[in-house]
C-alpha cells in the first residue's frame, strides 16, 4: 500500500492530499528514510511522521484498503 494512503486509511493524516504534501516536504520517514507518497508499505515497517515540533512514530501492523473509523488503530502500533 502506498505510503500517502496509509496515512489517511489509519487516520494518523485526514486527507490524503495533505499525506502526500506531508511526503513531498521531507516529514515523514519509513525505517529512518525521507519517503515519497509513493513508497509501498510493507507490515513491520516503521513510520515517523514528524508534525512541528512533535514526532509520531509507528509500527505498521495492518494494510487494509477500506477501515472504519473505529478499527483504524488496528492498523499500527505507537512506538513514541
């Protein structure tokens, strides 16, 4: 699953257009790598997106292409 879609299927970013503009300005991160919108999603693998001056990272844990609001966390596990 690309990275952008990820980001708002587990509502960590509401809009997928502000996911990938998030990518696109060097705040987010897959296992310590600036990633494009682009970069496919493995399970395991971790993501920082970085908000100001707060840093959220994450385990992903699920790649699901429809989730409902109430199961979007299953999707990854908070690491800081």
């Amino acid at each position: 699953m690309r990275l952008d879609k990820f980001l708002k299927n587990a509502r960590i970013i509401k809009r997928r257009p502000v996911a990938k503009e998030a990518c696109e300005k060097g705040r987010v991160f897959v296992n310590d790598r600036e990633s494009k919108p682009g970069t496919e999603l493995v399970i395991g693998d971790v993501v920082e997106v970085h908000f100001g001056n707060r840093i959220f990272k994450v385990r992903v844990t699920g790649l699901e292409e429809h989730v409902k609001k109430e199961e979007a966390e299953n999707l990854y596990e908070i690491i800081e």
